[in-house]
C-alpha cells in the first residue's frame, strides 16, 4: 500500500481507481493502520435498516443464509456496501491502534460516525448473530480514516442502545434544523429508530406533530411517548395513506408542511409527497428512497415541494441523540426494550 495517506481514505481504494472510497467497489482492509488511520477491533455492527431488511427479504430469514450474505459481501468489497441497497451502518469497538492520533489510545471504546460503504472491514467471525435484528455481534477489524467522524462510546448507556441511538443520530438533527415554525409536521416510519427520535425532535417545534405506522402495536407505542395523532398505513400504498392521512386533518392537497421519510422499504416517495402540502418540504432521510421516483413524483402530480435527501451528518447530532435518552424516560425505556434487551 502507498504510504502517502489520503485524510479521505484513497489510498484504500483497490477498483476502481481515482474515486472515493464510498463509490468503490473494493476495499484494501489491511493491517496496519496508517499514520492518522484508527484501526478499531470491532465488536457490533450495526446494519442499515434498509439494507437489513433487503439481506432478511432476499434469504428469506434463514439465519445461515444471511451470516454467509453478510460474510461475502465483506470478503469480496472489503466493506459492507450492501449492492442492492446501497446502504451500510455503522460499527462499535475498541481502538488497536491509531498512529499519530494523539487524541485516541489502544483500549479506547468508539462508534464510528461513517458509513460501512467506506469503512475498511474484515470480519473473521459472525457465528454469535442470530439473523433476528440489524445489529450483528462480529469479531473483526475495521479502518477508520482520518477525517472519520467517530463518538465515544458512552459509559451510562448500554453498548446496543448508543449503537441503536448513533446509526440514525442525523434524523432527529435534521427534524431540528427543519420543524420549527411549521403548523405539522409528519412522520412515516413514525415508530422505527430514526421515526421515534424525529418525533420526539419534532415535539415543541412544529405546533403540530403527527406520524403514520405499519402496525396497531405502533400506535400505542407512540401513545406512551404522548403522540395520538397516528394512522396506521402501509406507506408504499399512497391512496391509502392518503386516505388514513384524513383522519390527522389531511386532504387531498395534503396533510403536514413537513414530511420526513423514516422507512425502511422501497416505494413509499409517493406517499411522502402526496402528504405534503404545497410549498411544504419532505426530508428524505430512508436509505431505500429512489431520489428518481421522489423527483419524477413531484413533478408527476404538479406540486411545488422541497425535496431533501436526509444526509446522515449535523454537526452535534451524535450528543443531540445520546441527550435525548437521557432526558426522555419513556423514549429510553422504549429503546431499551426493543434495542437493547
Ligand atoms: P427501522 O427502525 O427499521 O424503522 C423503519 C420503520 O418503517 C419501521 O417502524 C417499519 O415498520 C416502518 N415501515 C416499514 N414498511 C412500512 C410501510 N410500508 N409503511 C409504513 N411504515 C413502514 O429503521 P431506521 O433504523 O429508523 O431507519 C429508517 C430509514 O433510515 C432506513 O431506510 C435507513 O436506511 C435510513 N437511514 C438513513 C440514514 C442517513 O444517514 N440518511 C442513517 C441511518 C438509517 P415494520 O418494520 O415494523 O414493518
């Protein structure tokens, strides 16, 4: 490998040449760790809820089948850049090594802040990971870049919860930036990781904040977090969504000012936009969005809407999400339960 070290992880790339290590289809994962690199020994991964839900759908839910799609994924691009999602996660562990880093030592706990797409990754065993949920116990190493966000793994949360809380940290820092001043603002995906956390963001911003859901259970969910205005609605259905969408005050012209996007399947563009009002605005933040479909919708349906892709980094958004479970009892109980038990 070149020694010339690249802030952005360039010299990583194997194929192709000359692009950036997320674009890359081939990672060099390589010990060691370069001047300025962290090399972390991993314990968790924590897989983009898009891109577990595709590796679940595709291996119909056999656990064997998923370790080993997880398995050859890594081996053959040298990261965990699902192909069909284009998404990854994130990851928990603790530092080998970190050249010239003098604010990081050997035994120091991190969760990286950067996408698996453009993490150097080995993994060497994932025998513990029963298939049931997105965060994957491995044991393994990765490479972090020098300009690669990271978080201190904090030591009055548990492991899973930081881990559950830190992948989807952008979506309540981005429903900070955009809420305020709004009369509503909706949430679809509303009780998922990011849904919750954008909720709960959204409270006290917007005068209004209301969410729609997959499943009954969702509902009393949100109820215990103080949300009752929640419809139950399969978002890749935009009629129907719609139609559920009357129930929060909604019309055919809409039903909030602000709609962000909190799933983790395909399709569900159109029900965002439709659940915007003119002029409204529709953060983005799903990983299984077609930008396509968002922007031919729009336009398809005549409606003036801002449409915006979720970018997984805000400034502070790592301490804004951690702080949330601290001051918020019930949405930490909630996380617990299904994160962190
Ligand atoms: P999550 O915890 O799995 O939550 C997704 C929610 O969407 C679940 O409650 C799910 O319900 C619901 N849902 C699924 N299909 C639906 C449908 N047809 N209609 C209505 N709701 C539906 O996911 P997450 O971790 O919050 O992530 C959400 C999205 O954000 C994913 O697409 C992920 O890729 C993306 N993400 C983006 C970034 C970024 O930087 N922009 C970072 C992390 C994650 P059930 O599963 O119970 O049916």
């Amino acid at each position: 490998m070149s020694v010339s070290v690249s802030p952005y992880g360039l010299h990583r790339v194997v194929a192709p040449a000359g692009v950036l290590p997320q674009q890359a289809d081939r990672l060099d994962p390589s010990p060691p760790a370069q001047r300025g690199e962290v090399m972390i020994d991993v314990e968790r991964l924590n897989l983009d809820a898009a891109s577990f839900h595709q590796i679940r759908e595709e291996q119909e839910g056999d656990p064997d089948r998923m370790r080993a799609r997880v398995v050859s994924i890594v081996r053959e691009r040298g990261k965990m850049h699902n192909p069909v999602t284009g998404s990854g996660g994130m990851l928990i562990g603790t530092v080998r090594e970190a050249p010239e880093r003098s604010e990081l030592k050997a035994g120091d706990r991190l969760a990286t802040l950067v996408s698996l797409t453009l993490t150097p990754l080995v993994i060497e065993d994932v025998s513990a990971w029963d298939g049931s949920s997105e965060q994957v116990p491995i044991r393994g190493h990765a490479i972090l870049f020098p300009s690669g966000a990271f978080a201190r793994v904090p030591k009055d949360l548990p492991d899973r919860l930081a881990l559950a809380v830190l992948d989807v940290a952008g979506a309540p820092a981005q429903v900070k930036r955009l809420a305020g001043g709004r009369d509503t603002t909706i949430v679809v995906g509303a009780a998922g990781k990011s849904g919750l956390l954008a909720m709960v963001a959204a409270r006290g911003r917007s005068k209004r904040v209301t969410g729609v859901v997959h499943h009954d259970d969702d509902v009393r969910a949100l109820g215990e977090l103080g949300f009752d205005d929640v419809v139950v609605a399969d978002a890749r259905d935009a009629v129907e969504t719609l139609t559920a969408a009357r129930a929060l005050g909604g019309d055919e012209r809409g039903a909030a000012d602000l709609v962000v996007n909190c799933v983790n399947v395909p399709g569900t563009e159109a029900a965002s936009i439709l659940l915007a009002r003119e002029g409204g605005t529709v953060l983005f933040f799903s990983m299984a969005t077609s930008f396509t479909a968002a922007a031919l919708i729009a336009e398809g349906v005549g409606k003036d809407v801002t449409l915006l892709i979720g970018s997984g980094y805000v400034p502070g958004h790592a301490d804004l999400a951690l702080g949330m479970m601290r001051q918020h009892a019930t949405l930490r109980a909630l996380f617990e339960r299904r994160y962190a038990s």
